[in-house]
C-alpha cells in the first residue's frame, strides 16, 4: 500500500482500517485491508462485482464485524458518537418513505420530542431546514418527496444522513439516475460539504466521474486493496489495469468465440435506429445465422431497455425490429414470441421463474398452446418431453421435473429460465445476464450450452450483460455507453478493453464508431 | 464446435430442500379428508339425523351449493393474485335486477321474457367485473378496496331498487331450478358437482388456468413469458362477476324468492371455505379439489351446529371459533410446534 503523498502534515485522520479480514464461510471477501481517509478527503472507492467493495462499505458503516483488524475514527473521538454512527450512508437504491415530506423523511430515525413525549414538528421542521439550507434547498421542507426531482431527493438522503452528526458520508452511485446538470450541481455541493470537514467515500462505476470529483483512489481487487493513490496524473485505462488486474487482463476467454457471421447470410434479427425516451438513442444491430453478438455497458446504460423492448416487454419510441424480414409488433411479449424471440430477463428472481411451480411448468409456460390436445387441455406427456428435451440439453439438477423451481440452486434456477426462453424453438435469441449469481461450474455450462445451441440451431443470439466475462461465445461486442451505440470490437478481446470501453474510453481501436450525432457530447 | 468436447462441470448441488413430488401435492390437496371423516364421525355419532343419506344430500350439499360454486370463483381469483369482495354484492344485486325488471309485482316489469331477464342478471355480473377489472389491471387500484367500494355500492343499489322488500314472483326457469332433481339428486348438487370438476380440470390442465397460476405466482415472470396480464386480470374479474350472479341465481332458486338482503355476509364464509382448503390469499397456491373440501368441511359444521342444539343465537360465534380454530390446524408453523412434541422416532 502506497501512501498518498501531498497531503498536509496538519490533516487529521477521519477514517483508518489496519488489517480487516472477513470471511463468509470459506470464502475470503477481505482479506488484510488498510486504508487510511483523511478529514475533508473524497477517496473513490473502486473495484469490480465481486471485489469485496460491499463487504468493505459494511465493514466501514457497522454492518458487519470482521474477524481480524480494527476499524477507527481518530479525527472524531471527542464527539461521542457511536461507531455505527460515524458514517453516514447514502445507498442507490432510495430510502426515503415517498408519501412523507422532505422535513420528516430528515428526522425519520430520530423524531425530536416535546415533554408530553410526542412529536415536536417545530423543532423537526427547523432541523431538517438548517440541514436544506446548506444546500440551498430549505424551500422543499414541506414537499412531499414523492413529487420532489431526483436531485432533490438525493439531497434529502444526504441530509438525513448527516442529521445523525456523522462527518464522513459514503455515497454509493449517487450519480445513477440524475442528468447532467443535476450531476454538476451534485459535485459542486459535494465540494462545499469537504471545506466543512466532512469526508467522503465516493462510490461509482462511471470512472470518469471519480476523476471529477475524487483526489484520491482505492481500488480493492479479489478482497485485497490493489492500488491507493492519488489521482492526480491518472487516466481511466490506469484505473481499469487496477480493477482487472493483469491476469484477468490478459486472459482471453476460455470458450472459443462463435464463428463471425457469413456476411452472405441474410440477418435474422434486424433492430433499427431503436430509441426510447431519453434512455436509449438510435440503437441499431443486425445478427445472422448462428451469430453471438455482445451489447455491453454499464449500470443504466440503457442495455436492459433496449433488449426489454427487442423482447416486447416494453414499448418504444422509434425504431423498427423485424425478425426475417417480417416487422415484430411493438410492446407484446406474445407476438414477440410467436415472431420467434426467445427472451431471457436480466433479473431471474423478479422475473425469470414462478417461484412455487414445477420446473416443467416453468420451462413450458410461454408455449402451452402448442401442448394442447383437441379439446384445448394440456397433454401432460407432451409437456414432459418437451422438458425432458430441455432439461437434458442444460443440464438442469433437479429432483423431480415437478420439483418447485425455487427448491433449486441458483444456477439450475437460471438454467430452468434459459430453458423457458430457448423452449419456444426461438430464432433469435435475448439473453440478458445469461450467467448472473451463478458460481463458477454453473456459468461455464451455461456458457457452453448457449454456445451450442446457436451454432447448432443456428439461430441469431444477442447476449446483454454489465459483465465483461460473459461474452466468451459472441465474434463480436457492441458497447453502449449513456445510450447509445459507441463502437463494436471484434474477438478476441480482453476483459480489460471491454472494462476500459464500457467507460466511454475505446482508446487506439479501431471500433469506434463515426457517429456525428454523438460528436456533440 | 467442439463445445461437448469442453469440461463437462460437476455441479455441486446444495443441500437439497425436500422435494415436493406430484404425491405429496396430491396429498397436500386432501389434507382436509382426515378432518372431515373425524367431524363426519363426531357428527354421525352424537347429532341425530346427520348421517342420514337425504340429510347429506339435500341439507348439506345442496346448502352448500350457492357457497360452493361462489368459493370456486374466488378461489380462481385468489390463485390469479387478486380479491373480489364484490361477488357477495353481485350475488344480491343479480337476481334483484333480474326480477326488478322481470316482474310487476313491485318491480318495473319492462323485461316480460323470462330467459331475457335470466341474461341481464348474467351481463349485469360480467358489467360489474369488466369495471372491477379495469380499475385494478388498467389503473392499478388494490383490488381489495376496488371491490370492497363495488360491494358497497352495488349492496346499497340491492335496497335502492327493492326498497327493502322480497320478490316472489321469479322467472319459470329460476324458480324450477329451486325444487327440480335428476334421480332425486337436487339440481343444485349436480351444478356444484359440475363447476368443481370442470374448474379443476380447466385450473390443472387448460393453458389459461396455468398462466392463472403463473400470474399469481409471479406477475412479472409471467408478463416475460408472454402472457398478457392485462387482459387475463380483466377475463378474471369478468368471471367471477358472471359466476357470481350465476350463484345468486342459484340462492334465490334455493330460497324460492330475492331478497333485499341476499348474499349478506356470504363473503366471509367464501374466503374461510377457500383459505381453509388450501388457496393461499398471496396468490398463485391451492388447488380447486383443495377449496372444495373446504366448502364440504364448512358445509358440515354448519349443519352440525344447526342440527345439534346449539342456540341459534350463538350459531355464528361457535362457527367463527371453528374456522379459526381449522386455519390454525392447518397453519405450517402450529404444525410444526406440534410436529416437535412429538419423538422424531414416531415421526417416521
């Protein structure tokens, strides 16, 4: 661990980890962790799914208890706070209670009293004003936060959680879902907050942010701290090195990619000029025959819209999608499907199974209709080759095909809902997250199993996905970054390029694309 | 492609949950026999006149009839993921229309065809659905409070029109149903029979009962598999408005006239009798065969009660304790309790 050089003799220590290690069972998620956060610092905190940076933020706000190492807050001991109480935590994710207003949202956890022992709105109200004030907001005191802007609503989070007293304040995304100019205003209050002392833990998958508002770094790598360093003279590919580490970096991927399409062949799937609202903007692609093609981005990026709405699972503006020449109608699942889309979504337990029904049932609920004798009654025995058929080509362990899909583990969950997209005989195929939350077996069957089946049936398949370590089949990745389509590169590729390219970074290669619309940004 | 070539993973499987076969469920539907043939023997031992073949037939089956064919409605609605209060109201409110406009005799009289007056106590269940269904599927109101207004207004539309009085003069077809009986089987009894048997083949075995499940167990997976769960929230609240008046039809044949306060009440009873057998108030759970046992179980108690000299007046307060009493027994957390008293050796 390096030390951050330039930082004045003067300066207390806000925050100070010596040697965390916490495991989960056998797993090591940190192991020997130091870091040091000055007073009024705003230390990015980096590092990829995975890394140890969850486990590191609830060992920071008290969450969790690690087995060796100690946590200490030198430059607040006077102030008798307890530890849990230090650090002020602002998820992605809202907390706020949307029918309450702004002041009372503040004051939530700690109502100030009168002596009859019920709520004191005065004094309420004055402290979440006095709160607002500072970021020039007091006139939303009384609004409800439901009708408040996004911006407005982050600002409230801030403030209840600085309402405790905390002085050092962890922000986790808090970029996600705010526009441009709110994102600027956000920054510029940030920097007021650190000239009062308070210090900040800044959280964020958009590297170009942390060199906006962030002086130093941490980067954790497989439950390690990688990298502690000022960010002065660094670039986003120096942070990307860190998070991905060399040898993931140079490690190509270990299935073989697909062949690249026969540009002779004619495209199955053809997407134009794709837009919805402000979220995804003239997004166009074409996969052929026995094509795997890769859409990355971040978090928000806009990805998961554009193959929700390629599915029929959401409307969209503009753009046409056609399937063999034939246009696919907009906004319905079903036709999506009898069109010869195959869907998987990118959330298995929101969306990918019935969790109490039989594996069998689940696999074949989108083609029931094909499974119907004349009276219109579903023939049991079709049903069960139909799975059977399924359930062998992945490989799904199970007890019984009438086993409950949420009595599985969560990689033959996730084999069962590859199962229902593929059960349609689709000729293109949507995989979103094909391989999230699985461990390590799982994700390589899949993997595998996806790729023959597209070479085999030779169908057209996109795979959507925020994690670079998912595309091994595809000949070639799309990159989507704040909406739109920024280049394309060809296989092999590594890890790291596609981590840097998510950024918005393509560097020296040749897949960028000439868009002069996007020339403006 | 060399990918069956590649490492075939052994995938190691966690610790294995139970797994519930198509036996166990099979035996989760008849978890209330053993608790019917106990109340059938308690019943056929100490009450007079219970285990008689006519007492079985036309008291307890054929009470139970109107109940039975109205918690298979819900019970359809409650696997879907939804409520609907308002069948109670609807089981009013139809035959009211219906001999409001049928009869002179206190009512309008504008509808002098029988089968014609049947119909618009039918169109009038299937209004209040589409209107129900619009308002929870379109808008996305609580069903719960959706239906709980309709059963409100649509009861107080019930005293408006019949300004408290009771209809007699009922359509020929209605009031034969009533007293008509196939091999001295009362109709009704076979109607009840029937609704059981076809929605149970139609839940397990038609497409449109299983995305029914489907939709109550997952909204959102079912939406991604395809199944437009717009339409199929509306089909369900248009059903069970339908088989609702269908039902009050059906009670006002039974007691031979409309009454301003038909159907009061009845609601309780009908998610007692479907939560009882097994349908789970989450949605998506329970089975059809399952809700029937628990009409037959409520069925018997009842006339227990009615026949034994229970006072009248405390009828429906012995009634409740019973009911409560059976959701506990069938409570998965009291079983377990109990499940621990007893040696895991006498488990087995």
């Amino acid at each position: 661990m390096t030390t951050v050089e330039g930082r004045p003799e003067t300066q207390r220590t806000a925050l100070r980890l010596e040697g965390i290690t916490k495991r989960f069972g056998t797993t090591l998620a940190l192991d020997s962790v130091s870091m040091e956060v000055a007073e009024g610092e705003v230390r990015a905190l980096l590092g990829r799914n995975g890394a140890g940076k969850s486990t590191l933020i609830s060992v920071v706000t008290g969450l969790l208890t690690p087995e060796e190492g100690t946590l200490a807050f030198p430059a607040g001991e006077e102030d008798g706070l307890r530890s849990d109480q230090r650090v002020a935590c602002v998820y992605q994710k809202s907390t706020l209670v949307p029918y309450l207003t702004a002041a009372e949202n503040i004051v939530l956890d700690a109502y100030p009293k009168n002596r009859a022992g019920l709520v004191d709105w005065k004094a309420a109200r004055e402290k979440a004003r006095s709160l607002l004030d500072e970021w020039g907001a007091e006139d939303i005191v009384d609004a409800l936060v439901e009708d408040l802007e996004p911006l407005q609503r982050k600002i409230v989070e801030v403030c209840r959680a600085l309402g405790t007293g905390a002085r050092i304040l962890l922000l986790d995304e808090p970029t996600a879902g705010l526009d441009g100019d709110a994102t600027r205003t956000l920054f510029h209050r940030m920097s007021e907050l650190t000239r009062q002392g308070i210090t900040i833990i800044y959280v964020s998958h958009y590297l170009e942010e942390v060199f906006e508002v962030c002086r130093t770094v941490t980067i954790v790598r497989d439950g390690r701290v990688v990298m502690t360093d000022s960010l002065e003279g660094l670039r986003v590919p120096d942070l990307v090195d860190a998070m991905v580490g060399e040898e993931a970096a140079a490690r190509e991927s270990q299935v073989p990619a697909l062949e690249p399409a026969d540009p002779d062949d004619a495209p199955i799937l053809s997407v134009s000029r794709l837009g919805i609202d402000d979220v995804v903007t003239d997004f166009s692609v074409e996969i052929r025959p026995g094509e795997c093609v890769g859409l990355v981005g971040l978090e928000g990026s806009g990805l998961f819209e554009a193959a929700r709405a390629i599915a029929g699972l959401d409307r969209y503006d503009q753009g046409a999608i056609s399937v063999r020449g034939r246009p696919v109608p907009r906004g319905d699942v079903m036709r999506a499907i009898r069109a010869g889309i195959g869907f998987l979504p990118e959330d298995r337990h929101a969306s990918g199974f019935v969790p109490e029904m039989a594996n069998e049932e689940n696999a074949t609920i989108s083609v029931l209709n094909r499974l119907t004798s004349r009276i219109g009654l579903i023939r049991p025995s079709a049903r069960r080759a139909v799975y059977a058929d399924l359930s062998s080509a992945w490989e799904i362990k199970q007890s019984s095909f009438d086993q409950y899909t949420k009595e599985l583990s969560g990689g033959n969950q996730q084999k069962v809902a590859l199962a229902r997209a593929f059960a349609s005989k689709p000729d293109v195929l949507v995989l979103a997250n094909p391989t999230a939350g699985v461990d390590v077996s799982a994700k390589a069957s899949i993997v595998e199993s996806i790729a023959a089946r597209v070479a085999s049936d030779r169908t057209a398949c996109l795979i959507v996905s925020t994690d670079e370590s998912e595309f091994e089949p595809c000949s070639r990745v799309l990159i989507m970054y704040r909406g739109r389509l920024i280049g394309e590169l060809e296989a092999p590729w590594t890890e790291h390029v596609l981590a840097a390219a998510v950024q918005g970074d393509l560097g020296e290669s040749q897949g960028a694309f000439e868009n002069p619309e996007t020339t403006e940004s | 492609m060399s990918y069956s070539a590649l490492t075939k993973t052994v995938e190691t499987v966690p610790a294995a949950p139970k797994p519930v076969s198509r036996w166990r469920q099979i035996l989760r539907d008849l978890a209330l026999i053993p608790v019917i043939v106990i109340v059938f023997i308690v019943g056929a031992v100490f009450v007079p006149n219970f285990a008689t073949p006519n007492n079985i037939v036309s008291n307890i089956l054929s009470v139970s009839a109107v109940l039975g064919v109205a918690v298979v409605a819900q019970s359809i609605v409650l696997i879907g993921g939804y409520f609907d209060l308002s069948a109670q109201s609807v089981i009013g409110l139809a035959p009211m229309l219906m001999v409001w406009l049928y009869t002179t005799d206190g009512g309008v009289g504008v509808v002098s065809n029988p089968w014609l007056a049947i119909l618009s106590a039918l169109v009038l269940g299937a209004i209040v659905g589409l209107v129900n269904g619009l308002l929870v599927g379109r808008l996305g109101m609580n069903a719960f409070i959706v239906t709980l207004a309709m059963l409100i207004l649509l009861q107080g539309f019930t005293l408006g029109i019949s300004g408290g009085q009771t209809f007699t003069d009922l359509p020929p077809a209605v009031a034969a149903l009533g007293f008509a009986n196939v091999l001295g089987i009362p109709v009704d009894v076979l109607i009840l029979v029937l609704v059981v048997a076809i929605a149970a083949v139609f839940m397990r075995f038609a497409p449109t009962g299983r995305r029914i499940y489907a939709m109550g167990g997952n909204k959102e997976a079912a939406r991604a598999a395809g199944i437009n769960t717009l339409r199929m929230t509306i089909g369900l609240f248009i059903f069970s408005g339908v088989v609702a008046a269908f039902a009050g039809l059906m009670l006002s044949a039974r007691i031979a006239a409309v009454t301003s306060s038909q159907g009061n009440n009845i609601i309780f009873t009908v998610f007692a009798a479907a939560v009882i057998g097994g349908i789970s108030l989450d949605g998506g759970k329970g089975t059809i065969i399952g809700a029937a046992t628990g009409v037959l179980l409520l069925g018997m108690i009842q006339n227990i009660l009615v026949l034994s000299a229970v006072p009248s007046f405390w009828i429906d307060a012995t009634y409740g304790a019973i009911i409560l009493g059976a959701l506990l027994i069938g409570s998965p957390q009291v079983r377990g309790m109990f499940s621990k008293l007893i040696p895991a050796r006498m488990r087995r």
